[in-house]
C-alpha cells in the first residue's frame, strides 16, 4: 500500500502526521537531501514546505514515480 510523506519545517509540517502521513523534519537544507535519498519505497506522494522545495532544488529526480506537491508559502 502506497503511503504519503511530507519534508520541511516542524511548524509547518506537524499537522500533516495527525492526518497519517510520515513526516520528516527538516530544518536545514542538509537534513532536507538526508530525507529525499532515505525516501521510502512505498512513498506514492511527497509534499515538501516551500523552503524544503529551494533547499531539493538541484537534487535529482527521485528514483521512481512519486508525485511531489509544493506548499504554497
């Protein structure tokens, strides 16, 4: 069963645990790339904060189909 994850700031990514999905806090753009590379294989959708978004900017494509939604700021 595919699952959904979501990379960014705590305060901006709390809530979205309640909702079920497995979220990763990333405060830095170091701790973001750590998150993106270690990314599960049953991740179907990635939501990233804006500035988790800037920070993966120049990273690669992930590995296989996942739909990367960005939050609005």
């Amino acid at each position: 069963m595919s699952r959904a994850a979501v990379i960014g700031e705590a305060v901006r990514t709390a809530g979205f645990a309640l909702a079920g999905a497995s979220v990763t806090t990333a405060e830095t753009a170091e701790e973001a790339r750590a998150a993106w590379r270690e990314l599960p294989a049953d991740v179907a959708v990635l939501v990233l904060t804006s500035r988790a978004a800037r920070w993966l900017g120049d990273a690669p494509e992930p590995p296989r189909d996942v739909l990367v939604v960005v939050m609005p700021e």
